[in-house]
C-alpha cells in the first residue's frame, strides 16, 4: 500500500469510476484525482456537478457525452497536448463500459499521450462475481440492439458463445428479453442482478419461464445486469429467489 502519492502527472488523461448508486462506493484515489485534476469531463454536467458538490470538490466541468464526441475528443487532446490533467467520469460506473470514453482515449494512445484508469464501481463486475455463475470465462455484449430481428440474431450467437454471457438491461425491455430467452435458450440458468449497491438490490435466479413469470408478476424498476450461464456451466440449479414486493 502506497501512502505518500505522488502529484497527478501532467498531460494525462484520468478514468475515473464513480458510484453507480452508492456514494460510499467512491475510491479515496477518485477522490483525489477529481480534486487535483484541472478540468472534469463529464457525460451530464449537472449530474457530475452534484457528485462533485457532495464531496465538496469545486472543478471546471467540460461536457463530454456520446452525440458530441468526436469534437470534444479533439479539445480534450489539446488539453493533455497543453499539459492539463483532465478527468473523464460518467453518469455512473467505469467510463468506457456502455459508456462515452473509448473514443478519447483511442485518441489520446494514439498521440502517445498518458492515460490511467482510477478503477472502481462497474456494474458489470460487481453483479458477475456475486451472480453464481462461472467467472472464469465470461462474455459482456452491453446493450443488446432494440430491433427484435437485430436482438434475435445477437443472442441466437450468444448461444454459441462460450462462458457466461453478460448483458446490460433497461427496466421497460427485461421482460420481452426473459421471453427471447424462453425461446432462444430456454435451459440456461439466468441471473438478473437489479438495483445493485442500492437499498433494493437483489439478485433473481432461475429459467428464463421462471423469470419471465416473476417480471410479469411483479413490476420490476430499475437497473438490471443479466447473466446467462454457459451451455456447460456445472454449477447446482440455481434457486429462484422471490423477493416481497416493495414499495419504491
Ligand atoms: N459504465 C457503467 C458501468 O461501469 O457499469 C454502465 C453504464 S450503462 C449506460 C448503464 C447500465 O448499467 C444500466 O442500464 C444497467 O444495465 C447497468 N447498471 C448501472 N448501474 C446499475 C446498478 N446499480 N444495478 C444494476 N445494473 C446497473
């Protein structure tokens, strides 16, 4: 363990994870890095403007979200060209996993210029390695498309793909991907990790029937990591685990 850190290094770009529902999940070394860094490039500027409040950090915040990318990349290497520290954070999680950042970053290793990862909260992590399933080898798609022929045809590949597949959910679209997987890979054990680090996280696990009966039983909200397990996967069946129904 390291106590006597050195000053951010000039010219470099910093990810920074932050919280995806928990403000205590947020790192010492984040912390730092939001308070010494020149400037913050931020996915929503007011969003990143309260986390910075909370914490008492008063930064310049630059926007720097998916429709405006490619000219905000350009300003941001000409930053780093210049000198400055620049953080990159998102709304929530690791920059760069579902998220704006892979863009600046290819920019900036490509001008040779300095990038460090401040790692911390990832919903992709942090919902895998309690789900159950084999984390060994695991396969992470992020969103799937929202046409019904483009998601058939990703998950129709998923099936051959080997490991545990990983996917990113909205609240509306869960129960229409519990019903593809009803036909698409019906005795696969699946966990759906919602509302992680939050008051109401829980993690369901069963079929895809079994599921899918439980969202159409309940109205879940909020945010979802599904997880396939492999066509192999040798774990026990994995029980389903019906929550009470919860007021939010
Ligand atoms: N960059 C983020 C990360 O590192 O996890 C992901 C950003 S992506 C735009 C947002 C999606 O991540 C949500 O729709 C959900 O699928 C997943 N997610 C984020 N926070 C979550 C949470 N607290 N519980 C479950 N899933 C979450």
């Amino acid at each position: 363990m390291q106590n006597n850190l050195p000053p951010l290094t000039a010219s470099t770009l910093y990810l920074v994870a932050t919280p995806i529902g928990n403000l205590e999940d947020i790192t010492l070394r984040a912390l730092r890095v939001l308070k010494e860094c020149d400037v913050v490039a931020a996915e929503d500027t007011r969003r990143t403007g309260q986390l910075l409040q909370h914490f008492e950090i008063r930064k310049p915040l630059l926007s720097y979200f998916q429709f405006n990318e490619a000219k905000r990349s350009e300003e941001i290497i000409e930053r780093l060209r210049q000198g400055q520290k620049v953080a990159l954070v998102t709304d929530a999680g690791t920059p760069g996993i579902s998220d704006p950042g892979e863009r600046v970053v290819a920019a900036a290793v490509k001008a040779g210029l300095r990038v460090e990862s401040i790692p911390g909260p990832c919903a992709l992590v942090a919902a895998l390695t309690a789900s159950g399933l084999a984390t060994d080898e695991f396969h992470f798609i992020g969103f799937l498309p929202h046409k019904s022929g483009q998601r058939k045809k990703a998950l129709e590949r998923l099936r051959e793909t080997p490991g545990t597949s990983v996917l990113y959910e909205s609240p509306y679209r869960v129960g229409k991907l519990m019903q593809e997987l009803v036909e698409i890979m019906p005795d696969r054990q699946v966990v759906m990790a919602r509302e992680l680090t939050k008051k109401f996280e829980e993690y369901l696990r069963g079929t895809p029937a079994e599921l899918l009966a439980i969202t159409e039983k309940r109205s879940l909200k909020g945010e979802f990591v599904v997880m396939i397990a492999a066509a192999d996967e040798k774990t026990a069946k994995l029980r389903v685990e019906e929550e009470s129904e919860e007021q939010e």
